[in-house]
C-alpha cells in the first residue's frame, strides 16, 4: 500500500555548526530538485539548540520548518535523532534522515504505513560470538532472523543503520519512549558490558534502536541498499552494488571543498551522485556554507576562522577509500615506518603503559603491528572510513570519530602514552594548531611521542597539504612539557619525545 507523499514528514537533526548546517540544506536542496513525489512531503528540520538565523532563512526559502530542540544526552549525540520520533502528529510516516544524506530520486514507492524500515548496518560492530552478550544483558531475546551486511557479507541479527528511519506515525511514540530508556541503560551499563562491546559504543544510538525494536517486538522491515547508499567504503561484490541506481546517498560527510558529493568506489552510483551535484552547482539564491555565521567559532565552510580551505577530513576518508595501498601516506610505509615501529616498541617496553592513546592513527600501520602487552588502546581519527576497518580488524581495541581537541576538550582520553604521528603537519589553522598542541599535552600522563616539523620544510618536503606554524619543540615547552627531545627525523619531520608538566 503506498503512501499519500503529502502525509509524509521529512526530517533531520543537526547543529548549529559546520558541516552539519551545510548538509541539511544540501539534504533539503536534492529533495526539492531529485525527490519526486516525495518532494511533496512536510520538512522540518529540528535544530539542537538555538538555530543561526541565516540558516534559518536559508532553509524557510526551502519549504523547511526548523525547530528547536534539547540536547538528549551529552554522552550520545546521535541520540539528538529521536527528536524526530516526536513529529508523529505532523503525519502519517516520519522519514528521519542524518543531515549527511542527500537524495537521488523518489522513495516513496518503497515506503509502507505499516512497519518500520531502515537499511541493515554495512558491516558487524563485533564478532557474531558478542551479540548474546548484549541482548542478555538487556533481558531481550536475540531475533531469529539474521541479515547479510553489504559490506563484507558478513551474517548479523537485526541490526540496523539508523541514518535512514522509516517509521509510520502510530509507532513512533512507542519506539521514541523504548528507543531513549535504551539508550540511556546502555550508557550506563557499558562499564559492565564487555570491552568487545563497550569499545564500539560510538554506535549507542544502533544498539538501542535493535533492542527496542526486539523488546516490544514492532514490525520492521530492512530497506534496500538503494535507500541507504554509503558512499565511503567498497562493498561486497553480492550486495547488489555495482548494478544500484541510488535513491537515498549516505555520504557519510564525504564532501568536496565546494560541496559536492565525493563519487564512491562503485561507477553504478555516479549517475545518481552527479544528478545531486548538478543541483548543488547550480547557483541558489543563498548559500549556508557560505554564509553562516560562526557563533561557535567555526566560519561557514566548514573550517576554523583563518585555517586555508583544505578539508582534511574529506582528503583523508577519500584517501583510505580510493588508495588504500597508500593509505596514511609514506611516513606509515617502509622503511620510515620500520623506525617508528622500532621507536615506539622501545618506548612501550620502557616504560610499559597502562593506556595508549594514538591520535591520527589512520590505518594502524605503524601501531597495529606493535605488542601493546596488557595497555589499552584508544585511536582517535577524523577519517570515518578507516575507524570502520580498523574496528573489525581490532574490536578489543577503542575508536573515536571526530576532531581531537573537540573530543579532549568534552571527554577524558588521557594516557600514559600519547602517540601523534605526521597529524600536527597537515593542520592548516595556526591557532587551531596550538590548541591540538596543548591538548596533547594535557592528555600524557607519562611519556609523549609526537611528529611534526621543528624548522620550516624545505620546497622538497612541503606541499599543499601541509603547513608550517613554528617549532614544535618551542611549542611543546610554552605548554609545560618537560624532557623535550627530538629522538629521530625523517623528510625533516622531527619526532619528538617529552613528559608532561610537572
């Protein structure tokens, strides 16, 4: 039975800071050009916090209805999403939609009024052997059905990507009540949980929504991959992708610098993606990535105030996901990474930590070969792309999303060992550039090893992509750091050794 489009909610969640205010005009735009009849469905858009006011008319002049709304919990910003559960009486069907989507044609034929739908997770946040762990833990039988993952076609419970929801408005008020009790039980539940669990908690929000969906056992029905098309990562040659027409693009905030999508490894959806970027070049009257103001210190196109327009982390997940042979690049790459591994093993069996906190850690080429004895480890990367396989390649070890100094600044990450490799080079933002600085200071509870350039770099080892803002010994001691040393260089990059202050 379809549904009348004119009953339909589109809806996001997003904050007021870049990308998030780029992409939801984005999301908005490619309704309004590609959408079809769905194009004909409400938008609202719910705002996390007060909304500039220049986003605001840029998306009114959309046909989108921005509100308000609370944070739902600090420890889960994903879980801001169930804001959009509570637009039920806005509609027959709720399509709750990450603000990194965009459309590529109508979805309306798949849409039902009598289930809930969202596309299976691309791949398994933990081995098969961890899923009982949790549903006992939260007293829920494990389904009997059981999915293949589009990625690696590997066979799962129901466990879902929550980018693209589906839910008819009769179940919404059920689902939200169930979905936000989970989710807060999971965080407070994780330090019982195993680590095998607790390290890929980033994905809060997905385990929720399986529980409470298995709980109260509602109907749902898994999307096809045209609906929830991930853009940042090769997938299995069974998935269906190299002969998917897209409807639905998950980018995953895989954005050029100009905002247009980044193409995926699969030529079948480039079709779709350059039928969204034809819309975002044609010019529109007004343009939040151009034009937003930058309350929190960020400027509109998604880059701190001052910092050159390079976009690191779409270089990066662009990177892993088109040359993985290269990868984080040549200093993670034969010999020069021989002698980072050689370094860092002599480090770790000095002073054998407790806890090492890898910051840029990309592929793990250099760190994923060490022998961390009994340490913990936490890897921080801005590039989406490489966190997911490294996840499945280590799921006893922690991985973070984001920018490190947002994420120091609002969690404790501090280590005994603090590694930054080659990251400190490509940061563009001199400002935003010492600020990284001190947080690594801030975070080493014994012994800091970082890369990055001592003197300026001479033509033959500077690029585009790197930047030079003055010595990092000189900056390391301003911060406090005691025992500053520089104990190897290559390509004149300096690694260097220090403690924290006093």
């Amino acid at each position: 039975m379809l549904i009348d489009p004119d009953r339909i909610v589109v809806s996001t969640v997003f904050e007021n800071r870049p990308p998030y205010t780029a992409e939801v005009e984005i999301l908005y735009r490619t309704l309004a050009a590609n959408g079809g009849a769905l194009a004909r469905a409400r938008r609202i858009a719910c705002c996390v916090g007060p909304v500039d006011p220049f986003v605001a008319g840029v998306l009114a002049d959309l046909d989108v209805e921005v509100r308000e709304v609370e944070p739902f919990d600090e420890r889960c910003p994903h879980a801001n999403k169930l804001a959009m559960l509570q637009l039920a009486d806005e509609g027959e069907l709720v399509l709750a939609l990450d603000t990194d989507v965009a459309i590529a044609g109508d979805p309306t034929p798949w849409l039902s009024p009598t289930a809930i739908q969202a596309k299976i997770a691309d791949g398994p946040p933990f081995l098969a052997e961890h899923w009982p762990a949790l549903f006992d833990a939260r007293g829920v039988a494990i389904p009997q059905a059981r999915y293949l993952t589009d990625h690696e076609y590997n066979e799962i419970p129901p466990y879902f990507n929550s980018g693209v929801l589906a839910v008819p408005s009769e179940l919404c008020g059920i689902l939200h009540a169930e979905w936000a009790d989970t989710i807060l039980w999971l965080l407070d539940t994780y330090p019982e949980l195993p680590p095998e669990i607790r390290q890929v908690s980033f994905f809060t929000d997905q385990f929720a929504f399986m529980l409470a969906v298995a709980r109260l056992q509602l109907p749902i029905r898994a999307l096809p991959l045209a609906l929830n098309y991930p853009t940042h990562e090769l997938l299995h040659v069974a998935s269906g992708a190299d002969s998917c027409d897209p409807v639905i693009i998950h980018h995953h905030h895989r954005l050029h610098r100009d905002g247009q999508l980044i193409v995926g490894p699969h030529p079948a959806g480039h079709a779709a993606i350059e039928r969204i970027n034809a819309e975002l070049r044609r010019e529109p009257d007004a343009a939040v990535d151009a034009s937003a103001s930058t309350a929190a210190g960020d400027d509109a196109s998604g880059v701190r105030a001052g910092q050159a327009p390079f976009d690191n982390e779409s270089f990066w997940n662009e990177r892993y996901l088109t040359n993985p042979e290269l990868g984080s690049g040549i200093g993670s790459r034969g010999e020069i990474a021989e002698r980072k591994r050689a370094l860092l093993q002599g480090v770790i069996d000095e002073i054998t930590p407790a806890s090492m906190l890898d910051v840029g850690c990309g592929d793990l080429e250099i760190v994923g070969r060490l022998a961390l004895a009994d340490a913990t480890y936490t890897g921080i990367d801005i590039a989406q792309v490489v966190l997911e396989r490294n996840a499945r390649r280590h799921p006893d070890w922690t991985f973070l999303h984001g920018d490190f100094v947002t994420i120091a600044d609002s969690r404790d990450v501090a280590a005994d060992l603090v590694v930054c490799m080659d990251v400190l080079i490509h940061q563009h933002d001199p400002d935003y550039y010492r600020s990284f600085v001190h947080a690594l200071v801030a975070a080493t509870r014994h012994t800091g090893i970082i890369a990055a350039y001592d003197r300026p770099p001479s033509a033959a080892n500077a690029s585009d992509i790197t930047a030079w803002h003055g010595s990092i010994t000189e900056l390391l001691r301003a911060c406090g750091a005691r025992d500053v040393q520089v104990v190897d260089e290559y390509r004149e990059t300096s690694v260097v050794r220090f403690t924290p202050p006093a």
